[in-house]
C-alpha cells in the first residue's frame, strides 16, 4: 500500500491507488483510509471468530466508522468483535429472530492509532451460516 495517496503509475490527477476490490487490508488514498471486506461467509458458531480484516495502521492517526452489514435470514444471533493489538476493544451481537429481514447496524465511531494491528471478526448462530459485510472508513490525520 503507498501511504499518501502515490504508488507506481500515473492515475488522474497524480493518483494510481484505485479500488480494486474488496481486502483485508486497510487502503489509503490521500487524507483517507477505507476497507471493504466483500462478502465473508460464516457457519454455524457461538462467537465471533471468522476473520473480516487483519492489518497494521500506518504510521498516522486514522478516525472514522466501523460498520457491519449481513443478508442473514430470521432466527439467528450475530457476533463480532473488534481486536487492536490483541485486545478486544469493541464486541457486540444483534438478534434477527423472526424478522427474516437484513440486518445492519449504525456505524460505529472508531480511533485506530498508528501501527496498530486491527483484527475484525464475525459469528453467526443456527445452521445454514450466512455472508456479512464490513467496511472501515475515515480520516488520516499526519502529524
């Protein structure tokens, strides 16, 4: 990943760093840093432990959101659970118990510091396990 928004190339306007889908990997542009897990099937557990994101920060401060997205059908339990440098900083589960709607939650307000490894995982109760999405959005801040 090229910090600052460079990179091999010559895009528009001088910057190459283009999405090209989704990563594990926390992605740079400029003043900006975004990840985009895809589609992550999970089975059948009772925690959250089915990986969405594994990566170390930059060496910048980045705050944005955290959000958590599933096309899981009724009568199940979600998990998941936010990891910086090995310690869980932020778990929750939300039950979809007979509204065989999609679920989604308000995006979460998240500080990650620099070089900081970041783990985001996600669980899902019943038998049939489902896909989720997560995406991590926000402002670099250089000091």
């Amino acid at each position: 990943m090229a910090i600052g928004g460079g990179g091999s190339g010559g895009g528009p306007v001088g910057i190459s760093n283009s999405f090209t889908g989704p990563a594990q990997a926390l992605e740079y542009n400029l003043d900006f840093a975004y990840a985009y897990s895809g589609p992550i099937n999970a089975n059948s557990s009772t925690s959250a432990d089915t990986p969405m994101f594994d990566f170390v920060s930059g060496s910048n401060l980045m705050i944005g959101t955290i959000a958590f997205q599933t096309n899981e059908v009724a009568n199940n339990v979600i998990y998941f659970d936010v990891i910086m440098n090995g310690s869980s900083i932020l778990q929750g589960a939300w039950d979809n118990s007979g509204s065989g709607q999609a679920t989604a939650n308000t995006p979460i307000d998240i500080v990650i510091p620099p070089y900081t490894q970041v783990k985001v995982n996600w669980g899902i109760t019943g038998g049939a396990g489902a896909d989720a999405t997560c995406q991590i959005i926000g402002r670099v801040y250089r000091g």
